[in-house]
C-alpha cells in the first residue's frame, strides 16, 4: 500500500528508463497513480494549479512508463519512462542542470550527455567531427570497436588504472556511436543482461 502524505500525495521521482538520468521530480494522489497504471504515461497532481495533469499533454514531451516501483517505507515512488522530447519545461532534457556543490565530473551523469550529442551529431551533422566520420564509414566504426576492445584488454595485462580508464572510456564511445548509429534499443540489451544475472 501505498503511502501518501497529510495533503494525499506522493513524491514521484522520474528517471529515463535507458540511462537512469533523472528527469523530474512531482507529486501524484491516488487518482494519478490509478490513471499511471490504467494509461501507462505519466500524470501527476499540480500543487499549485490543485489539479490533475499528464505531462506533456501540451507540448507532446510525454514520458511513456516502464516501470513503477516503491521505496522501502511505501512514500516514494520511482517511475522509469521513455521520454518524448525533453523533460523540463525550460527545454532542458532534465530539471537537475544547476550544480550548487561538488562536481559531476567522474560520475555517470556524462552518459546520458553525450547520448544526447551522438543523436545530434546523427540528425544534424557537423563538418570535421570525428563522430560524422563514424557514422559515415561503417567498416571504419566497427574497427575501431574492435581495436579499442584489444587496447583496453591489454591495459589490464598491464595493470595502469589510468590506462584502462583511457581505453575503456574509448571502448565505451565508440560502441555509443554503434548503438546510436544502429538505433539498437537499450531495452534488449538490458533484458539480454538480465538473463546473466545468475
């Protein structure tokens, strides 16, 4: 059972069901929730507005449900979507842009990023990227997977951590170059990774 607080709501805290980038953060009452389900896209309760809303029920940015899951005291709730468009209603592809401590720099959050850049480099190429050059000469985008795959391999032979980080975060871009480039959906990646989950 869910828990909703003394106003009846829940925190609804949306995450991209590709990248795990969070998205946004809104509150839902039992009617949300229930149309959440019944739907499979997004609604939530406007606390300003005292009304219900589905997101992007005005400019098509509609976030597609994956999956819905509960905290361990029932009081928020994580809801991966595919988003349409971005998320924000700056136009942003996330709500979390301002950095107010640390850095975000050696974390995840540059996945997601340069997702974003690869499909633009994709739709909209740019003369003298390197990225073009892959997309354009498939051989040459499968080599160097290939060729980054035997470079990270014998940087762990050669046990220099900032080596196989070097090789690896090579490995990593040049196959979200293929995986853009092929239009391969994470979705069956993830569910094939499921299945080694033994």
């Amino acid at each position: 059972m869910l828990k909703y607080d003394e106003n009846g709501l829940i925190t609804v805290v949306v995450q991209d069901h590709a990248t795990s980038e969070v998205l946004m953060v809104a509150w839902a009452n039992d009617e949300a929730v229930e149309l959440m389900k019944s739907t499979g896209y997004t609604h939530f309760w406007s606390r300003s507005r005292k009304k219900l809303w589905k997101k992007g029920e005005e400019s098509g940015n509609v976030q597609k449900i994956v999956s819905m899951q509960t905290d361990c005291d029932n009081d928020t709730m994580l809801v991966r979507v595919e988003q349409t468009g971005v998320a924000c209603h700056t136009g942003s592809a996330s709500c979390f842009n301002e950095l107010i401590y640390g850095s975000i720099d050696g974390t995840s959050a540059i996945l997601p990023e340069l997702k974003r850049v690869l499909r633009s480099r994709l739709e909209e190429p740019v003369p003298d990227s390197y990225t073009c050059k892959l997309f354009s000469d498939e051989n040459k985008m499968c080599k160097k997977i290939v060729e980054e795959a035997g470079e990270f391999t014998l940087s762990i032979k050669d046990g220099d951590e900032k080596e196989m980080a070097w090789e690896l975060a090579d490995l990593i871009y040049h196959t979200m170059v293929a995986i853009e480039k092929t239009g391969l959906p994470m979705k069956k990646v993830y569910e094939k990774l499921s299945e080694r989950r033994k």
